[in-house]
C-alpha cells in the first residue's frame, strides 16, 4: 500500500507493507538456501611405479668376433655369403693346404711305423731278448711321431677357418682365390639372439644399482617400440670425469631387429615398489604443504568432506604417488574441492574410475549417484 506525500510528491510505504515484504524476503532467502556441493570422486589404488632415470646407451651382441686369417695362405673355397646365419663349428673359409695333407700322410705312416716297432721291442725286452734302453728309444721315437702329426694337424686347423658359436656372419671381405695374410678382417661374426645394452648412470645412484633391476628402450631407428630387459652387471670403477657408473643391460631379441652399435634411449626403473596413487587434480597445494580431500560417511550415513594433510612422492602424467597420509581405498575429491568444506556434507555425483571420460562424468544427474542429502552411491 502507497502513500503520497503533499510536501515533495516522493512516494512512502506503510509499515504494514514494509512487513509483509519483509517475511517474504526472508523466506525466499530460506527456500534458496543451496544444497551441498556436488564433487566427483577417486579411490586412491595401489599400483606398481619405479622411479626412472633416463640415459643413452649404445647396444652390442651378446659374443662379438672379427673372423681373420692366422696364417699367409691363399683361399681356396668360401663357405658362406654376407648376412648368411651360421651355426657354432660351421666351415666358413678353406685356405690350400696341399703341402699339410702329403705332410699328413706321411706322419701317419710314421707313427702306424713307430707303434709296431714299440711293440715288438716291449714284447722282446718281456721275455729278455731286448734291454731296456732300447726300449726306451722305442717309445722316445713313438711319442715325437706322435708330436709331429699334432703339429701338422694344426697347421691344416689355421688353414681351415671355423664359426666359433653362432650367429649372423657380416659383410664378406675376401673373394676366392686371394692371398690373406694374418690380421687380414675376413668377415664378422655377432651372436645376435641376446644383446648387450651399455650405458652411464651417475653414480648419484649407485647403492641403488643391483642386478635384476628393469628396464625400458627405444630405438629412434625402430619408431615406437620399447624393448624390455634387466640389469645385468655394474661395472666397477666410477668415471673421474664424468662421474658416472657404467651399466650393462641384456635385452632378448628373438625377432632379430636389434643390431650391435644401435643407439638406445634408456629408461632405468630404480626402487620398483607398490604404491598408493591418486589422481594429480585431487592434490591441494598451499606453499610447499600438500593435501587432499577425503569423502566418508558419518553415523546418518551422510557424505563429509574431510581435509588430510598427505606427503607426495613420484609424479607421473595425471597421477601422484602419496607417501603417507592416506590409505588405499579411500575416497578423495578430483573436481570440486574448492567448494567443499572440512567436515561439511557434499553431494556425490559420480566416482571416477578412469573407464569414462570426465566431460561424461560431469554432465551426469547428480541424482543417478547421489540424492539430496548427500549420501554415497
């Protein structure tokens, strides 16, 4: 109801007017009083991490030989082509050896010669019709026959060139029919089935290098692929210059794509342990202290938000490693922290368990997980 004044035209309510207003403000105000705050939720899991330190190393294979002549001779059959697998004894290149086989024969001759005389003089000095020292000539005469044909069966074995275990042979550097000399490279020969990964680590790490750790490696060479091993060995000394530790790692390669000399990125996977991971957006980060909020039923079974100081360790993308202050299983808060409040109720709308997207997760009805008074799904 209005009143117009005469004094100044303004207009005036009635203080009957004033207080039926009044009511209807305050209990507006109690009608739009909004409801808990809706969070979606995160179980923090156990999970396997190890902290990574990265490096380049260069591969090599597990037995490496460069295959060359021992004696000056001329080749006379070659037994395997470039790239050719070869197994552990295979012939891979005949030198002449004329003059060592008639030198051959002849030492057999020799010694079947030796052998008889031996045992005709023994079997005469038995019965008394020998002495003894002829005897001993016998057998002095029999054992450097026999001394001579090892030493020309050698000889045939330098001109006779063996794979000493197997592998892939390389490039072949000699064609037949060539005079080879000694230190002369004929091919290569790598057992590539395990391989060798050599790489430096500061020495930062060093009580934590043990064999058996894991490890992961590219190949810019091989796109994407990670290959998996494990340590084998650590060398012994620390490099003064570099300050660093050598590493050996083994690698299986039964597809055979992996050469000796190929450069790696290294990804060592130091202090392997089970720990308790939680979402990063669940991280509440005041100065250098941490904290995350807890969601758990009280008596009425109402959902309450509760502060938890926690101490952080590793970080990977979107995850973090809690090192105390929460346990596994529990739920924390991803997304909508900051309108929740210590010890006030929030209203659930989903729980994340990373199978569905968050834009699915936020455009939820609350009430498909939640009613109004807060309660957990």
């Amino acid at each position: 109801m209005f009143i117009q004044t005469k004094n100044d035209g303004r207009m005036t309510m009635s203080r009957t007017t004033l207080g039926l207003m009044g009511v209807l403000l305050v209990a507006g105000s109690v009608s739009a009083q909004p409801g808990p705050p809706g969070v979606i939720l995160s179980e923090a899991r156990v999970v396997s991490v190890a902290d990574r330190v990265e490096a380049l190393g260069t591969l090599r294979a597990n037995e490496s030989v460069t295959i060359t002549a021992t004696v000056t001779e001329t080749l006379s059959a070659i037994h395997f082509d470039d790239g050719q697998r070869v197994a552990a004894g295979d012939i891979l290149v005949e030198m002449t050896s004329r003059e060592q086989h008639a030198r051959l024969e002849e030492a057999q001759a020799r010694l079947a010669e030796a052998e008889q005389q031996y045992d005709r003089v023994k079997s005469l000095e038995a019965a008394g019709s020998a002495s003894a020292s002829l005897l001993d000539e016998r057998r002095r005469d029999l054992r450097a026959t026999r001394a001579t044909l090892a030493a020309i069966e050698s000889q045939l074995a330098d001109r006779l060139i063996k794979a000493p275990f197997a592998g892939v042979v390389g490039l072949r550097n000699i064609s037949l029919g060539a005079l080879v000399t000694p230190g002369d490279v004929i091919t290569t020969l790598d057992d590539d089935s395990l391989m060798k990964l050599d790489f430096p680590v500061p020495s930062l790490f060093l009580p934590s290098l043990v064999p058996g750790l894991s490890i992961e490696a590219q190949a810019p060479a091989l796109g994407d692929r990670t290959f998996e091993g494990e340590v084998a060995s650590v060398s012994s000394r620390v490099d003064p210059v570099t300050r660093s530790v050598q590493v050996r790692a083994l690698i299986e390669n039964p597809e055979r794509q992996l050469r000796p000399g190929l450069l790696m990125r290294v990804e060592l996977l130091r202090d392997p342990r089970a720990a308790v991971m939680v979402p990063e957006t669940a991280i509440l980060q005041r100065g250098t202290e941490h904290a995350v909020m807890v969601v758990d039923e009280d008596a009425e079974g109402q959902a309450l938000a509760q502060r938890r100081p926690v101490q952080v360790g590793l970080r990977r993308p979107g995850e973090v490693e809690i090192v105390a202050g929460l346990a596994p299983g529990e739920r924390v808060i991803t997304h909508g922290a900051e309108k929740a409040r210590a010890d006030q109720p929030v209203r659930v709308r989903a729980i994340d368990d990373g199978s569905r997207p968050l834009s699915e997760l936020i455009a939820r009805p609350a009430e498909a997980t939640a009613d109004e008074t807060g309660r957990m799904p």
